[in-house]
C-alpha cells in the first residue's frame, strides 16, 4: 500500500497543533456569571470593633464572568495593590511567579461605578489589539482577597481572561 507523504504530514501538523490548542485551553465553564457588584456583597464582612485595618481572604476564589465596560486606562499597581496580591499570593501558598503576572490594572464600569482590576500580562497584551474604549466585554476573574479600613473598602479581582 501506498502512503501519500501530503497526507502524513498533514496529519503530523494536525496532532501537534490539537495538542498545543488543547494545553492551553481556559476552563470557562468554572466561571460563574455575576456582577462586580454581587461579588462585593458576599465578600464584605463588618469591621471588627475598634479594627483599623482588616485584610479579608476567602478560600473561595469565587471564579466569575463578568459585562463590564473597558474605559481604556491602565495604571501601574500601587503599593496598597501590591500589598493585597502578595497577601493573597501567601495566603494560599502561591508561587510569586504567579502573583509577578500582575504588574498593571485597567479600568473597567459597571453601571457608573469605576473599578480598577489587575489583569495578567499576557492576557493584558491584547488589549490594545483587540479592544475599543467603551466596548463591553466580559472578564474571567477571580476573588483575591481585600482589605478594609474604617474610610473604605479595597477587593482585589484578578482577570484571567476576555470575550469580546
């Protein structure tokens, strides 16, 4: 029998591109749908009397899909920022090349309501690319952790991925 080499080869570049597609495939189904607003509520706990500052952690992540709009501004993360994603990188045990994915943030609404959200560099590369200013998207993220004092709230949301 004859083998056409074509054929062959087509069916090598086939196998190898299946595989790569699928070692990077992004679990969506994991990600439940819900406001930025709703994730608040679950994770905003009262302020401990006489508490100044308290760091709130959850050991649910609270993986979710976000309809937000992308305003189109990025900024570097603050200290504050930074401390937050630290605590949560140490919290659960988490390799700092994990928490080192996040070096900027970007603005995002819900309704009127602005939020800064990390988002990883990878995914924040195609931004430029892809996205307009005011185009709603949705945004893969999870619960990082917050911290809260008696002025205000801060919750860390870290953005995993986006669907036009």
């Amino acid at each position: 029998m004859k083998v056409n080499f074509s054929v062959c080869l087509l069916l090598v570049v086939l196998f190898l591109t299946t595989n790569t597609i699928l070692a990077q495939d992004f679990d969506y189904d994991r990600y439940k749908p819900r406001t930025l607003a709703e994730l608040i509520d679950l994770n905003n706990p009262k302020l401990t009397d006489g508490a100044k500052k308290q760091f709130v952690i959850s050991g649910d992540w609270f993986h979710s899909q976000v309809r937000l709009k992308y305003v189109g501004t990025s900024r570097l993360l603050s200290a504050e920022r930074k401390e937050l994603l630290n605590n949560w990188q140490k919290s659960f045990n988490i390799k700092p090349e994990t928490a080192n994915l996040f070096e900027k943030e970007f603005l995002f609404k819900e309704c009127e309501k602005e939020y800064w959200l990390p988002v990883q560099k990878q995914v924040a590369s195609y931004f430029p690319k892809e996205l307009k200013e005011g185009e709603m998207i949705t945004l893969y993220l999870f619960f990082g952790g917050g911290v809260k004092t008696n002025e205000k709230a801060d919750y860390l949301f870290l953005v995993n991925e986006f669907v036009k």
